[in-house]
C-alpha cells in the first residue's frame, strides 16, 4: 500500500474514532447525571426493607452468610434450616454479592440500587442507538437519568431496577450483533438471567429472532415463517438454560420442582378468588388452602383454585382485566408508600400527596408520549400514509384526552396502543427495527401479565426505560419503503 492511501485511510477512520470517543463519553457522563441523584436518595432516604424488600433483604442476608436461599424454624425446640423459593432468587443473590464484600447494611443496599438505577441509563441509551437517531436515542437516555420515579426506587430494597437491566442487556446484546445465531444466543441466555429476578422475562424470549421490522411479514414465504419459528423455540430452549441449575435445586431441596419460584399460583389466585380487586389482597388459608405444608405444594393448591375460580365465574374475571391494568399503568404512587411507610416520620401527608401527584404526572406524561412513538408524522407521507397515520395520531390524543379528563385517569389502554400498534402493517408507519419491537415485547407482555394475574403500579417500573424510548421515537417521519408503497 501506498503512503497516500495509508494516509487516506488514517483520514478516513480518524472521524469514526473521534466519533467512538464522543459516544464513550456523552456515557459517561448519562452515567454520572443518573447516580448523583439516586445515591443521595438511597443514602439520605432509604430505611428499613418494608414489604417485600424486607424478604428480598432477609435472603440476600441468608446467602452473603452461607445458608443460601432460606430461613432456620423451629422443629422440636431446635432450629432446622429450611429453603426458600417463594420469590425469584436473583434480586437477593444480587444483593448477597455486595453484603458479602462490604458488609450487609441498608448504605450496601442502597449503593447497589443506585449503580443498578444510573446504568439503565446509558444501556437504555446504547439500546435506542440501534433504532433512533443520534439525537432521539440520547433524549432517551436522558429521560432515565432523571425520571423522579426511577430516581426515588433507589431507596427502595425491591427487584424492577434490576429485572429492567437484565432484560434490556438482552435486547441490547440480541440488536447489536450482527451475525444473527450468535445474536439469538446471546440475548436468549441474558434473558434466562433475567428470569432469575423476574420471571416473565422468558416471555420475550420467542421474540428475539425478530430482528427485522414486521412491515414484511403479510407476504413472507412459509420457509421462512417455520425458519422463526424454529428459531423461537431455540431461543425459548436457551432462555432456560440459566435457569435449570436453580430448578435443578429446587427439585433436589423442596417439597417438589418448582422452575423459578413458587409465587405464580399465588398470584394467579390473587386476581381470581372472590375478594379479587384487581390489585394484591392478602390470601388466607380459609380462602382455599389450608391443608398445604411445602411452598411448591402450597403454589400448585393456589394454582388450581385460582384456575377453578377462573373456569367457575370467567365473565367476573374478565371483567377485572381494566382494574388489574389500571393498578399497573394509571399513576405510579408505589415508590413514596414504601418510603413512607419504612419512615413515616419523614413523609408527612402533604409531602407524600405533593411527590406521588409529581410522581404521577411524569408517568402519565411518559405513557401518552410513547404512544406517539407508533405514529409517523403525517405530513411527510404521501395522501393514503398521510391519512391512516392521521388517523392514529387522532384516536392516541383521544385516549389521552380521555384520560386526563376522565374521572378514572385511565392511562392503560395508551399502553395496550403502544403495545399492539407497531404489529400492525399500517400504510406510512415510522420503521419499527428490532430495539424498538423488543421494547414493545416488554410492554405487551407486562400488560398481559398483570391482567391474567393483578396490577400494582410498581410492575411498570420494569418497562418505564422502554417507555422513555418509545416516548424519544414520537412522531418519526414514515419508513421510506412503506412511504413507497403507499
């Protein structure tokens, strides 16, 4: 080679280096902008684990100490040690890693939070990349770092966070590589890690091979629907391979297998039985189980009476489906109650009613721009594209206005629009790469989840960093291909 065409290429490469630098450290510095913020919160407002933190907390002692996954009770006036597996292991284990080098304390616990807080900050950033534009994508990012909702659950001792980065490292590890087995693998096995800490994440597992936009997929061959499907069901398979070693211990240490953790008949339960609301109600054993012992045992009575409730009276279970998703995506008052509680000192009714309207308001205002991220602007498409994105932009601000001006402030069906819109051929659509369909995976199947089960509006913090992306793609111009065939 020749010393001017050394010199031209160093030329050449010489913009993307700098260009690398700049995005290493515009990182950095979302990074930093996200931890300020959270570590002051955690240190300064954190109290003790209240509701399920103190479970969470309780175990991950447990396993910094040695005993794993477990409590000592008292048989025969010993104690005996007896396992766990009532809630998913990983937020605990995750948790037992830093009690074990630093000491377990709640300041431990409240640093872990915040590092895992101010890194979905850039990961959901470096996520958009892959399907925003420069500027949007860093509007997402943005949006994490200081969302007061994501910033108070720093003080909280509780698993979205965590479930939010794992899920969003397998998307991100899924997008990002471009030879498409690897890619599959990758994200599948990162996914079966999420599992760990929210089980649901196997939900999104079938959805990996969609790496690329749906728009084709009315007239795609049969080869290559069976090709998807194929690779479905190896993603599914992979998935679980972080997970069986943990059900491998179940099976060889409880009362039977239990694939995660034995809370899904619980739960199912929850939203089914006759005192079902829509959100959690306590369940006693004079509701339908009170001859169960082991925790597996107990799970699979609740599940076959919250399956016998549902056959029983299905009209009364449907017809709770709009109050489960209200719980889940209407406001978002989770975080302060669970300081309030752990120090209701500090949090004086008029403090508590100021943060949780605040609180609500950035939510609310978030879920109605991320339905905007389903629609291209219309004025750009030709007249059919024009129209039909038109059209949507009307009934997404009609929601809106229904929900802001509605009694109920139901926010839930601009989330179930958000979630079905982009699998829907529309003439003049925006594209739809695989970062954002797997961020609309995540929504779908969270809504799903808690209408077949019960809401609570903590459930959404796992997809409020999707909800910032989808909120940063409003109103993209029309895909061009489609633009063309319209």
């Amino acid at each position: 080679m020749s010393r001017g065409a050394r010199d031209d290429s160093d030329h050449a490469s010489a913009p993307l280096r700098k260009d690398g630098r700049t995005e290493a450290l515009f990182a950095a510095l979302l990074f930093v902008l996200a931890l300020a913020p959270r570590v002051y919160v955690a240190l300064a407002w954190a109290g003790e684990p209240v509701w399920d933190g103190h479970y969470y907390d309780f175990g991950a002692r447990r396993i910094a100490a040695g005993f794993g996954y477990s409590d000592d009770r008292s048989v025969a006036g010993g104690l005996v040690w007896h396992p766990w597996c009532h809630y998913p292991v990983g937020y605990s284990a995750f948790l037992a890693v830093f009690y074990r080098v630093f000491g377990a304390s709640h300041a431990v616990a409240a640093v872990a939070n915040a590092l895992v807080g101010a890194a979905l900050a850039p990961l959901t950033w470096a996520l958009a990349r892959h399907g925003l534009s420069r500027a949007r994508s860093r509007i997402a990012g943005l949006i994490v770092a200081l969302h007061p909702g994501l910033i108070l659950y720093a003080a909280l001792v509780m698993s979205e966070p965590l479930a939010a980065l794992l899920t969003l490292t397998a998307f991100w590890l899924a997008v990002r590589d471009g030879r498409p087995g690897r890619a599959l693998a990758k994200g599948a096995l990162a996914l079966g890690v999420a599992a760990l800490v929210r089980p649901q994440a196997l939900l999104c597992a079938p959805f990996l091979p969609s790496r690329n936009s749906v728009e084709a997929d009315a007239s795609v061959r049969a080869e290559r629907i069976r090709a998807r499907a194929s690779a479905a069901l190896i993603a599914g398979a992979l998935a679980l391979i972080p997970v069986l070693p943990w059900t491998l211990r179940n099976c060889r240490v409880m009362d039977g297998c239990a694939l995660v953790s034995t809370n899904g008949g619980w739960n199912l339960a929850i939203g089914a039985f006759p005192r079902a609301t829509g959100r959690f109600e306590t369940l006693r054993s004079s509701d339908g189980c009170s001859d169960v012992t082991g925790q597996v045992q107990q799970d699979r009575c609740w599940f076959e009476y919250g399956l016998a409730q549902i056959r029983a009276h299905p009209a009364r279970w449907l017809s709770l489906i709009p109050a489960k998703l209200g719980f889940t995506f209407d406001h978002e008052s989770f975080a302060v109650e669970y300081l309030r509680e752990a120090k209701p000192e500090s949090w004086p009714d008029a403090r508590r009613v100021t943060f949780r309207g605040w609180t609500s308001f950035v939510h609310r205002l978030l879920v109605a721009v991320a339905a905007l991220g389903m629609v291209a602007f219309p004025l750009r498409a030709k007249p059919r594209a024009a129209a039909m994105q038109g059209g949507l932009l009307v009934v997404a601000c009609l929601l809106g206005a229904f929900a802001v001006l509605g009694d109920a402030h139901s926010f839930w069906p601009l989330a179930l629009f958000a979630a079905a819109v982009p699998w829907i051929p529309v003439p003049g659509r925006p594209s739809f790469p695989p970062a954002l369909l797997l961020s609309v995976v995540l929504v779908a199947t969270t809504a799903v989840t808690h209408a077949v089960f019960f809401g609570e509006d903590r459930y959404h913090v796992v997809v409020t960093p999707v909800l910032a992306l989808l909120a940063a793609a409003a109103l993209r111009r029309p895909a061009r291909a489609l633009a063309r065939q319209s």
